[in-house]
C-alpha cells in the first residue's frame, strides 16, 4: 500500500536524518511530537459545527509560523505533519522562525462569504490566546485568501484593544501586507528552478512544464515560468486538467477559467467536450492523474499532498520535480525517483518562498516601515539560491538526496536551537 498518513512520512525521514547526524534517541523523540495542539469545536450562528486546529510543533528558532487551511482533508494528522514541515521549512531557508499550522475541516466550497467569514472569527476567537507576534503568526494556506487574514486580523485585534498587524502574514496590502507575498511561494519555486537549470545547461525556451493545481502556487507559477520562456503544457484544478503539445497560456486560460468556473468548462458542459474547439486550440481534456504522467520535462505538483506514490512514481516523464504543494510525494515515490535519476526538488525548500515573504511582511508590520517589491525580490532570491546551494553542495558530499540534505540541515539546526535553550 502507497498511501500513508504524512506524519508517518515525517517520522521516516526524521529518523532517516537523526541517524545521519547521529542524535541520540532521546533528542530524536523531542522532535517527534509537537509542543502544543489546541483543538477545539468552532461553531457559527446557523448552527453548523466544524473541526478547529493549531498545531504549535516547534517554537526553538523563533515564534511557531505557518498557514491555515480550510479543507475536507484537514484533520489532526495532516495538520500536525503540515506543522512538522513548516519547523524544517523555516530552518532550511534559516529565518528565526517556527513551525506551526492550522485548520478549519470544512469544505469551504460549500459556504457562502458570510460563513467563510464566520468561520475565520470563530478560529481566531478559539485560538487568541495562543497567537500573536511574537508568539504564534498564522498566514495563507490551501483555501485560505489574503481576504480571510484580514477577517482573521480584525477578530485578534478586537480582542486585545489593539494595532497588532504581525499576528498573521499573507494579509492584504492596504492591512499591512507585503508587496511580493501574492506570487513568493511560486516565485521562490522559480528562482531555485532557474539556477538548477543553469547548473545543467539547460535554456528555459527548450524545456515543458506540467503544473498540477492552479491555486495562488500554481497558478502564479504557470504565469512567472511562462514569462521566462517555458512552455507550459498541461495546467489542473479539482475538476480536470487541460494539455497542449504547442503551449497554454496560462493568463488566458485563467480568464477563462473565472469566466467558465472550471477548466474542464472551458471546453465541456458536464461530459460533453466539443471536439471543434478543443481541435482547433490543440487541446486535449485529461484528468488530474494523468497530468502527472503526461510528457513534460517539469513537473509541479502545486496541489495537495499524496498524489505521487509508488503506483504511479514509475510513470512518470519528467526528469525534475518541483513541489510547490506540502508533501505531493510518499517516500516511497522519491526511493523509485532516486533510482531512476530523477531531480526532486522537495517542499520544505522549493515552496519555503511564502513563509520567506511572510517574515518580511512579519519584520515590515513590527517596523511599521514598508519595502519596495525589488527590495522584497532580492531579498528573496538571495535567500532561496543561498539554502540551495548550501542543500545542493551538502547532497553531493554526501550522496543523498536534496530532500535528505535539507531534512538534515535543518534538524541540525533546530537541534542546535534546542541545545542553547537547555531544552535537551
Ligand atoms: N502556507 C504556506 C506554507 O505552507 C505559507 C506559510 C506562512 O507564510 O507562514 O509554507
């Protein structure tokens, strides 16, 4: 069986790290479990009930950091595994930040904006006493908008009496957001994306990309990698997925996509497809599966975790992985990647440019001093290809992947945090 819980793929790795840093297993287990997890049942004034998170996994760089999300999916065990991930994300690009997340288990396509917005309060309500600046800062994650962090922002501050921006990042510009921040998770992604292809000599103009999901991480990065000359031949969402041979645009295809409510609708009504057009725009409507396996050179899971595993790793075409999405591939699927030379370039280090972006806006929010978009960029780009290099050269020393080589930079660094503090 492929598919595990991602705390399980976690632990593996985890313990996969400590052996390569020799940590003892009393260490080991203090990393093991999270500090903190408030839970609690939230409910909203026309009585529907739901499932609220903030997992606290790590706070020994800094203040816990990382996203909610709203999703079906998001129980304990995704947000504690999210949590863990975001402990290691902050400590590979090394910003003195944490590792936390959180959830609403909701199917927000269910609920209107009054609802939405409900939920949003309910969550900060529960939560306020554990959040702040300097303490726990939430952000956007899947199904969560800049829109919400300011729902989110007005309910904490009500509660304290106060001005109080830095307690949740990703908030929208005129809230005290950061210019940047609306592309950084795609934007980071690039930036390691374009060096590694220059490493191996290759031009952007030569190489296809597939792009599964179309949220803020995927979309953007169909936008950002098509302005740089890549094709982009095959694009998703929950619904479906479209591939071109000759190139989408990914700007068009996403006016469309607003317009119509899905991708599949550009061209299908229900099942029914209208040939016509999908021959004379050279496009084909396939599903999210089979974008995975579909002839690229670049693949990028921007969606949800678990969807690479060892029952499809081996169909796979493209000869580099970039995970924008958290946890798209089960160990197992990078073992069948490892065999098969396959470059992945993991998470915790190719989509760490959001919470990159969400510590400057954090650092601008304390300043009350906001930043010009190119200081923002370069800030970021010297921060992504600094971590890659550090993981690149540590991988080839080593003989292991970039995934491990992250995994043990940033354990040796929280260890390291946790060793000063006297915690072990
Ligand atoms: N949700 C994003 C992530 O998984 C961003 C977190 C943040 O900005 O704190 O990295």
């Amino acid at each position: 069986m492929s598919k595990k819980s991602p705390f399980k793929n976690y632990l593996e790795i985890l313990s996969e790290s400590a052996k390569i840093l020799n940590l003892s297993s009393s260490i080991l287990e203090k990393l093991q479990e999270p500090q903190n997890i408030h839970q609690y049942e939230i409910e909203i004034s026309n009585g529907k009930k739901f499932n609220a998170y903030r997992v606290q996994f790590n706070n020994a760089r800094g203040p816990y950091k990382g996203g909610i999300r709203f999703h079906p999916e998001a129980d304990i065990q995704e947000v504690k595994a999210l949590a863990a991930l975001m402990a290691i994300k902050c400590a590979v690009v090394n910003i003195p930040l944490g590792g936390g997340k959180g959830g609403i288990q909701c199917n927000p396509k269910e609920l209107n904006a009054d609802e939405i917005q409900e939920i949003s309060r309910a969550w900060v309500q529960k939560m306020a006493p554990f959040i702040g600046p300097r303490q726990d800062i939430p952000a956007p994650d899947v199904y969560t908008t800049p829109q919400i962090m300011g729902y989110m922002l007005d309910e904490y501050e009500k509660i304290k009496g106060k001005s109080l921006s830095g307690v949740i990042t990703g908030k929208p510009l005129e809230l005290g957001g950061s210019l940047g921040r609306g592309t950084a998770t795609a934007q980071g992604g690039v930036y390691i994306l374009l060096d590694y292809i220059a490493r191996i000599g290759k031009n952007p103009e030569d190489l296809t990309v597939a792009i599964q999901g179309f949220g803020n991480a995927g979309y953007h990065a169909a936008n950002i990698l098509h302005s740089h000359g890549f094709k982009i031949v095959a694009v998703s969402d929950s619904k479906g997925a479209l591939y071109s041979k000759n190139g989408l645009d990914p700007q068009l295809v996403h006016s469309k996509k607003l317009e119509k409510g899905s991708l599949k609708n550009i061209y299908c009504e229900g099942e029914v497809c209208d040939s016509e057009k999908l021959m004379s725009d050279g496009v084909k409507v396939i599903t999210n599966e089979e974008l995975l396996e579909c002839e690229c050179d670049i693949l990028i899971p921007a969606a949800l975790d678990g969807v690479i595993t060892d029952e499809n790793a081996e169909n796979i075409k493209a000869s580099i992985i970039l995970e924008l999405a958290n946890g798209p591939l089960t160990p197992e699927a990078d073992d069948i990647f490892e065999k098969n030379n396959v470059i992945v370039i993991p998470d915790v280090l190719a989509n760490a440019g959001g919470v990159t972006v969400s510590y400057f806006e954090l650092v601008q929010n304390i300043q009350n001093f906001y930043w010009k978009e190119e200081e923002v960029q370069s800030r970021l780009k010297e921060i992504m290809l600094g971590a890659f290099s550090d993981i690149l050269n540590f991988s080839t020393q080593k003989k292991i992947t970039l995934r491990k080589s992250a995994f043990v930079l940033a354990v040796e660094r929280i260890v390291k945090a946790m060793e000063l503090r006297g915690r072990i």
